[in-house]
C-alpha cells in the first residue's frame, strides 16, 4: 500500500471514530495518512498473499485492509492482516499478530517505516514488508529483534500464528500461492496431501463396489476395480488388461485387489494388469 504520511510527529487532534470505514485515510498519533489505491504491480501478489496466509491451518482469519484501532489515536491498515477478529462492521480493536505489507512503486520508505513502528509498538508481532520493486524480498520485522531479509527458496514462519513455513514465492507468485493454498485447504480437512485424499476416494469407490456386487455379481466389481486402475494410470484400460483383472479377481479377491490399487504405484499397477 502506497501512503503519504504526516508531516509532524507530535500528538494530532483526530481519533478514529472519526474516520469513514472503508475510506483512503488511517491515523498516526492522531495524524491522517492518506492511503493511494493499490497499484497493477501489487494486486496479484496481494490476493494471492492473502489466500495463502487465510488457508493456513492454524490462522484464526486473515484480512485484507482491515482497519486496526491502535490504542486512542491510531489506526492502521495493513495489507494484510492475520489473527483472530470478529467480521463486522467497524475497526478491530487492538493489534493482530502478523501484519503484512506490499511495498510497491510510488512507496513512501519514511511512512513505511513509521507504519512499520507503528503496528510493532501497538503490539502487531511479525511484520512481514514484501518488496515489490527490486530484488524479490522480504522484510521481516519482529518486536525486539533486528530486521532480516528473507530471499526466493526461502520461507518466512510465524509461530503462534501459521502453521506451516511460507515460501517467498507464495507471496508473489501465482502458481506458488495455488500450490501453497491447497496443501493447507488439505490439511484444514485432516489430509496429509493430494494422495491421501485420493486414496481415500479409491478405498471409498472399491468398497461400495464390493457391496453393491456381492448383489449383482462380479461385473459391477470389475466395473469399480476398472474405474480406480482408470483414475490411479490416468488412462481407460485395454481390452487385455481388463481381461486381466477379470481373471485375477476371480482367482485373488476382490479385497486384495483394493490393496493392489492403493499400496502399488501407477507403474506397478500397469505391470500387474500386464496379461501373464
């Protein structure tokens, strides 16, 4: 977010129950700082940063501008913020754990480091700057501590806050965020990762075809069997390696086949259909 800050630092006369919701203004010391709309170089990153930080399994809730009165003549609005609060009209009151900023063209460095100090001694822990002109980078500012830079092919972590380490590229990157995105959406619903859902699924279609054949024989068997070989080799089966199912179903089991499909690899399972 691009801002132009005050011009003094001594105490200013506004509050933020004078502030509009949702207006271009937050305060500093009772001072208003003008904040300019978000720039084509920090939209995307912004979004995806926000998705990413909002699907980590232990983020209470994630927010993006979100209004945080800081004491009696202070409001910021981070990028992005992180941490419990109530979605409602009106400031969150008191400071969120992890904010995270965008530092595009047009950054004002003197306000983004009076907002910086601002979110810090109000009681934000990790401040997170992503830089979006010059080297990819990111700014980690915690209280108490020296500012490190954190580089791409590394990860930034908030503990207490995020679960799981965040990959810079996350925080700019489509595909990165997506990746990212999906392994914590997986884990918010108790999976380890992709395979585990699709094994779950397979077990799931093996099983119902197991009972719906023992009541309309084995060709509904070999048609669930069929669909889990179709869904782990990505490919329909030939004619031969269905013949070879058929065949080994009715020598092996239908239980043990299950096994097969979800203990062997794709290429196993291709070479077990083989024809003997």
């Amino acid at each position: 977010m691009s801002s132009r800050r005050a011009n003094v630092k001594t105490q200013g006369p506004f509050h933020p129950s004078q502030l509009q919701v949702g207006g271009d203004y937050e305060l500093s010391n009772g001072h208003p700082v003008y904040c300019a709309p978000t720039g084509g170089d920090g939209g995307g990153p912004n979004l995806r940063g926000g998705f990413v930080l909002d699907t980590d399994p232990l983020a209470a809730n994630a927010g993006v501008d979100l209004g945080m009165q800081l004491g009696a003549l202070t409001m910021r609005a981070p990028d992005i913020a992180v941490g419990a609060f109530a979605e409602k009209r009106g400031w969150v009151q008191g400071a969120l754990p992890l904010a995270v900023e965008y530092a595009g063209s047009g950054q004002d460095e003197d306000d983004l480091q009076e907002r910086v100090e601002d979110l810090l001694a109000h009681g934000v822990t990790y401040v997170w700057v992503v830089r979006l002109v010059g080297p990819r980078r990111v700014e980690v500012h915690e209280r108490g501590k020296v500012m490190r830079t954190v580089l791409p092919g590394e990860s930034l972590t908030a503990p207490g806050v995020l679960q799981n380490p965040v990959p810079v590229a996350a925080l700019y990157d489509r595909d990165a965020a997506h990746e990212v995105a999906l392994a914590n959406l997986l884990q918010r619903r108790g999976y380890a990762n992709l395979d585990a859902v699709r094994s779950e699924g397979i077990e799931k279609g093996i099983e119902k075809g197991i009972e719906k054949g023992i009541e309309e024989g084995i060709d509904h068997v070999v048609g669930a069997l069929e669909r889990q070989f179709v869904r782990r080799l990505a490919r329909p089966l030939a004619e031969a390696e269905r013949a070879t199912l058929r065949t080994r179903l009715q020598a092996d089991g239908s239980e043990q086949i299950g096994d097969l499909v979800l203990d062997l690899t794709p290429e196993a399972l291709a070479d077990w259909l083989r024809v003997p």
